[in-house]
C-alpha cells in the first residue's frame, strides 16, 4: 500500500472485505472484466469484443444509471431505462443476451435459463462474493502510481491485482508504448482507433469538421481531445455527469447552439445509445488489443 493509503480507513476497509470473502465461481466458464479506478477504462469496449468473438455468451451487467432497479433482460425490456446505457449499448452491438442486476448470481441462473455457455460480467472486480474462471483487469498508466479514494481514483489498493488473471493496459488513442513494471501477470495492450463521425448514417473524417461535443462519461476530456486529436474543429462543448440522462429541452438547446455555430453535435457512443436520436452525431471507435491477447483468450476458454 502507499503511504496515503496506509492511513486512509477507507482503503482498509475496503481490503478487509476482500481478504475476508469467500467468493464463489459460477458453474459456466465467466469472464470478468473489472479495474481498479473509479469511472471509465474501457471496461464496456472490452466486453463488446469478447461477445462478439465468443458465440453462446451472455453478459452481466449491474446496469448503472438505468430508471429501473431490479433485474432485467434484453429479451423482455431492449431499452437503456431498464439496461443502463452501457448495457443497451452491449445488446445493440452484440446481439448477445444482456441481464442487468445487482445479484449477479440471479443472473447467471437466468443466462443458464437462456442457454449461455459463457459469462461476461462487466465491472464485476469489486464485487467478493464472485470469482470469475478468468479474471481481465483494466489499468491506465496511472494507476500504477494512484491512491485510494479519497485520495486517489482508485477503489481499492493497487495490490489487489494480484487477484487478476491477466492485465491490459489500455492506452487509449496513444501510438507509444511505455514500459510497464512486471507485475507476474500475462499483459496485453488495449487502444482505440478512431473510424470517424456516424452522422445520420453516414461516417465521416474527422479532419476540418465543426464540432460541437457533449457527453456524460467519467472522462470526458478524452472524448474532447479524441476529437481535437482528429483534426476536429471543437467550437464548444458541454459536460455532463458520467451516465447523465440529458433531457429534451437540454438536448434542444444544444442542437441549437450547434446549428447557430455551423458545426455538427457530436457525443460519444453510450450517450448516442442512451439518446435514441439520430439527428446527433457520435464517435465511431474500434478497440484493438495488441500483444497476443486473442490467443492467450482461445487458450483459456472451455469452448
């Protein structure tokens, strides 16, 4: 632990749950994909690819931001209100069986019912009471250095990665590779490649375009300097929190605000999702893990 996590109680605590679970594993090979830090790493981007790839998976998911609590499927309620954003979006991209909870053991008995063959739970990490057969974390470069919150924007302490089965360190839209410390696990790379603007149905380079942006994700300056990074003209942006659902009259306003400056309303992908309009554009990305991962995955499943 640091030296501000040593006298943060919050961190204690938090590995005292850990070290004191006796988590269970689900009867179907799962996958979970997790991270340290508060807020986005790429958690949702990572799922998607691994359910596209692996036929016969469901993914679980605690559905943040959604209207209703409960659990839900994508089978009886296909909308963000009941899936959270990010899980609509999964079920949009995937096609695969999305069941949002709070008990993820609830819903491997209705993935079971739906005859899933594997598991994907998105962001189950901090969840003791479940060990996934393979466990992915997530870092960013940071995070190597960060602390517990409220010092930092971690969870918990940097050392429970020792309970990840592998690490990806997602570097975003970034072309280097820094080197990493060995921390004795299989580590992979994950980056974003940059497609263009889908706006009304069609996808455009980014290069020279007015754009005004607006998204509510836990980073939005990445979104922000995805754009400028892609020769974007961003002549104004708003902010809102991670998962926000922005209304009517907001939304209004800010198509308003962009047809006054000529340039197109560009948000990210979740919020586009999570919108349901298509008079707005979103960021169209890719996700790419370099460094074998793709073997080192078909090595592992049962399938």
């Amino acid at each position: 632990m640091t030296l501000p996590d040593l006298f943060n109680p919050y961190a204690w605590v938090v590995k005292l749950l850990r070290s004191s679970s006796k988590p269970k594993t689900p009867d179907i090979f799962s996958i979970n994909v997790g991270n340290l830090r508060m807020g986005g790493t790429g958690k949702t981007p990572l799922v998607i690819e691994l359910a596209r790839r692996i036929e016969s998976s469901a993914i679980i998911t605690l559905g943040y931001g959604r209207k209703f609590k409960g659990l839900y499927t994508s089978r009886e309620h296909p909308d963000p209100y009941h899936l959270g954003d990010e899980g609509y979006m999964i079920f949009k991209k995937t096609g695969r069986d999305v069941i949002a909870s709070k008990d993820r053991f609830k819903a491997v008995e209705i993935a079971r019912s739906y005859g899933a063959k594997v598991l994907i739970f998105d962001d189950a990490f901090q969840y003791f009471k479940l060990r996934a057969h393979l466990n992915l974390l997530i870092l960013r470069p940071a995070d190597l250095k960060s602390n517990v919150f409220p010092f930092g924007p971690l969870r918990e302490p940097f050392e429970s990665f020792k309970f990840s089965d592998a690490i990806i360190f997602n570097l975003k839209t970034s072309k280097e590779t820094p080197k990493f410390p060995d921390l004795g696990k299989p580590t992979f790379i994950m980056r974003y490649q940059i497609e263009g603007i889908e706006y009304m149905g069609k996808v455009l380079d980014l290069k020279g375009l007015k754009i005004f942006a607006f998204c509510g994700i836990a980073d939005p300056f990445s979104f922000i300097n995805s754009l400028k990074n892609g020769g974007a003209e961003v002549v104004g942006y708003r902010i809102f929190p991670d998962h926000w659902w922005i209304g009517e009259r907001t939304l209004e306003g800010i198509l308003k605000v962009s047809k006054r400056l000529n340039a197109i309303p560009v948000c990210t992908e979740k919020d586009f999702y999570r919108l349901g309009r298509e008079d707005v554009g979103f960021l169209k990305i890719s996700t790419v893990l370099e460094g074998g991962f793709w073997e080192f995955l078909k090595s592992k499943l049962p399938l």
